[in-house]
C-alpha cells in the first residue's frame, strides 16, 4: 500500500508527464487537421444508406447532494435512409424498443408490456428533432445519424484539436477533441478506408463535476438486411397508452435527484 507521502510525490509526477505529454504533441492538435477527419467520418457514415449498430453507453448524473453516478446500458440501432429507424436500448432500469416507419413512431416499454404510437411522417432528421422537442428523449448518438453529420457536429465548434491516435477495442483510431460553450466532447474515427466512429465522448460543462455521456460502438455493420425491421408488430399482451403514461423509458430510474447545476 502507498503511504501518503508517496501518493502526495506520485501526484505532481504524474501531472508533469502529462502536462509534457500534451506539450510534445501541441503541434498535432491542429484545428484544420481535426475538422479534415471529421469531414472524412461524416461523409462516409452519411454515404451508408442502411446501417446496423451495437453499443454500450454510459451517462453520469450529479445528484443534489453532488455525487456523481453512471448508469451503463447497451443496444442496437438499425438505419435505413431517408426515414426508416429502428432501436432498441437494455439498462438495468428500462428495457425499450423503438421503431419508425416514416409514417408513425411506436415506444415500447418491454419491462411494462406498454406501448405508444404517435404520427410522425417524415425524415429520420425530423424524427430526432420531434423526439428532442417533444418527448425530451434522443437516441444514442444522434447526431451520428443525421443525413448531414458534419453540419450537425461541427455547428458552434469554437476549438478543434486533432489529439493523436487511441486504440478503441483493439482498433487504432484517430483521436478528436472539440469545445463548444456547453460542452466539451470527444470522437475516435477508425483509421484506414472505413473512418467510423468508435467512441463518443460529450461532457457537460455547465453542471458541476462535468458528467459525462459515453458511446462505444461495437460493431458497424452495412450489410445486415432490413426489409422488415420497421414494422412494429407488439405481443398481443401489450396494452396501448398514452406517451405520458410510459414512466420507464429513460437511461436514468425514476427518483434520482438531479442537481449540480452551476
């Protein structure tokens, strides 16, 4: 075990490698470099015109009493362009499914056997936005589904920075960081002719202790057929409510306190 007097002298070592490790690579963390292999990611995720994603994501919360929790969950999502969606996203609170036609919205809670249909005909785009606006819900990685990615990402980036390269589930990656003023966040994009995102990383800085949300994909898919992974098609145990009446649809469990506003 450390004593103390050695985890007091370990700590300022450790910060002066980093600082001098972020020192030595400044001239890497080019602004120009940065939005070159965003631009590169987004071109090829929006030139896919069906997709098929698995994911574990994290979200932290600060409690009113100031203690940071994360919550873990894992999912799919299925893709098909202009206006096709399907996902499904399993935490130890909330089991839901999603699926989008182009025509209707269908959210169904699977740990309640309840189900809400509302129409939304219309675009993917404008289904994110509705589910934003309307419901206070987004989808995991979001803005990785758009039909124009890079506008979405880059929209208010005041900094850009190309950090160097990390190697996400065994996949070297390039390593982006970007600052707007609410949040910081983060993306690594696979390296070589497939630039995918692999790991996404927001961070909200107008909250105290800054939590964070992550998204690690798992796998990416282009060739998983989708001809009938839109229609919705509920157990005939399942009753139909109303959106307001489907209380466990959400990454965080009902009752947790959420503070740390500054």
């Amino acid at each position: 075990m450390i004593s103390k007097m050695k985890r007091h002298i370990a700590i300022p070592i450790v910060a002066i490698m980093v600082a001098g490790l972020f020192g030595s690579t400044a001239s890497r963390a080019d602004d120009a470099s940065a939005r070159r292999i965003l631009k590169a990611m987004s071109d090829y995720v929006t030139a896919q015109k069906t997709l098929s994603i698995t994911y574990d994501a994290d979200i932290e919360v600060i409690t009113n009493d100031l203690q940071k929790i994360q919550f873990t969950n894992s999912g799919q999502v299925v893709l098909s362009r202009p206006d096709k969606l399907r996902a499904r996203r399993t935490g130890g609170y909330a089991d839901v499914q999603l699926v989008f036609d182009g025509k209707a919205l269908s959210i169904f809670s699977l740990d309640d056997d309840m189900y809400t249909q509302v129409e939304a005909p219309g675009s993917v785009d404008q289904l994110i936005g509705k589910l934003r606006a309307e419901f206070t819900v987004d989808m995991p990685g979001a803005d990785l589904l758009l039909s124009n990615v890079y506008d979405g990402l880059i929209e208010d980036v005041l900094d850009a920075k190309h950090i160097g390269r990390g190697v996400i589930d065994g996949v070297e990656c390039e390593h982006l960081a970007f600052r707007n003023s609410e949040t910081d966040w983060q993306i690594w994009v696979e390296l070589g002719d497939r630039p995918i995102p692999r790991k996404y990383v927001i961070t909200s800085k107008g909250v105290t202790a800054a939590p964070q949300y992550t998204l690690r994909i798992k796998e990416w898919r282009t060739d998983t057929p989708v001809a009938d992974a839109f229609a919705f098609n509920p157990p005939p145990t399942a009753k139909r409510v109303s959106a307001e009446q489907l209380a466990h649809i959400d990454e965080v469990p009902n009752g947790v306190a959420i503070g740390g506003k500054k």
